[in-house]
C-alpha cells in the first residue's frame, strides 16, 4: 500500500485482524440475486486489468500510486494477477482485481460506478474461484460493505496458517471460463451458503 496516490513509497501490511471471504460464506441478499439472475450486466475476466485498476484509484483518497500500478501491470503480465471486469454495454461500469498465490486469491481492490457492479463482480469472483479450486479469498480488511456480502475477521496467526495451507496448492486461475449466467452463479451460491 501508498498513504496516497502521490507518496512514492509502498509498504506492506499484515493487520493484527485479517479480512477473507469464506468462500462457502458469501451472501447474496434477495435483491441482489434478482440482478444477477436478470444479465443486467456483462462479466468478464482480465478484459481491461489497467481499466480496472484507474476505476479503483479514481477515488478522492487512494493507497494506488504509480508504483503499485507498475507493479501490478507486470504481476498481470505475468499471469499473477488478474481483474474480473462488469460492463454495461461498452462502459466498464465496476470490477476487482488481485493476486493469485498458491490457492490464494488477494483482493487488493474493487470499485463501482453503477448501483451494484461491485457486489455483481464479488459473486461472480467467489464462483470463479469456488469452481477452480482456490481456498483462500483475502480482503486485507473488513468493510461495512464486505460484512454484509459475508466476509469475516480472523487473526493474523488463523489467517497463516490458512495462506500456508493455500500455498501447497496449484489451481489455475484461468482453467475455466466465467460463469456462462447470472442463473449459473445465483444457483450454485445458494448449493453451497
């Protein structure tokens, strides 16, 4: 992380209470299931990573400076990071991206320019990650936000030992395509909530 878009230093963080999606956890409320189930919108999968990344720091306080962009386009590059990307026709409307480690999945940021985009890509991520075997979905932090979607805290020394259990592990992010409906994601999140 940046304090700021402008400060040229990044640091890393290992916070005393650990944010994760339990991937068997995650909530859709009513009226989210009815947007997912409705195509309002299109998915897709490491479509526009650098248009994903400008929407998470187009914000008033950001931690992404040009460093971290830097980074994390060549992480993409690599293969080990990668965004899921929400469309309304040709707008790209809210996504996330992170890093693949192990059977980690590292959020590092989301954002949202229409009414749930970011909680249509979430469900979609957490179906993406379920059906190509990752066991470890981390959010740094616990929001407000992430809570009420189903995330949880846990303690620094559950949370490495779960990052260690995921390290043995070697899913492919990119095994499988998204999802082919919102139907598909709603139905099978509520086979395993």
């Amino acid at each position: 992380m940046a304090e700021s878009r402008d400060d040229p230093d990044i640091f890393w963080v290992d916070p005393k209470l650990r944010g994760i999606f339990p991937l068997d956890g995650f909530h859709i409320s009513r009226s989210l299931r009815r947007v997912i189930r409705q195509d309002r919108f299109d998915v897709t999968l490491d479509r526009d990573f650098s248009g994903v990344m400008t929407g998470c720091a187009d914000r008033d306080e950001t931690w992404i400076n040009e460093e971290i962009t830097r980074v994390y386009e060549a992480l993409h590059a690599s293969g080990d990071a990668h965004s899921l990307e929400v469309w309304r026709g040709d707008a790209l409307v809210g996504g996330v991206y992170g890093v693949v480690i192990g059977g980690a999945f590292c959020g590092e940021s989301m954002f949202s320019r229409e009414r749930d985009a970011s909680k249509v890509a979430l469900a979609w991520l957490v179906d993406h990650l379920r059906r190509t075997g990752f066991v470890l979905f981390d959010t740094q932090f616990l929001t407000h936000h992430l809570a009420s979607l189903g995330a949880v805290e846990i303690p620094r020394a559950e949370y490495h030992k779960r990052l260690r259990a995921a390290l043995q592990l070697n899913p492919d992010f990119l095994s499988l395509p998204l999802a082919g409906s919102g139907h598909e994601v709603v139905q099978r999140s509520t086979q395993t909530s």
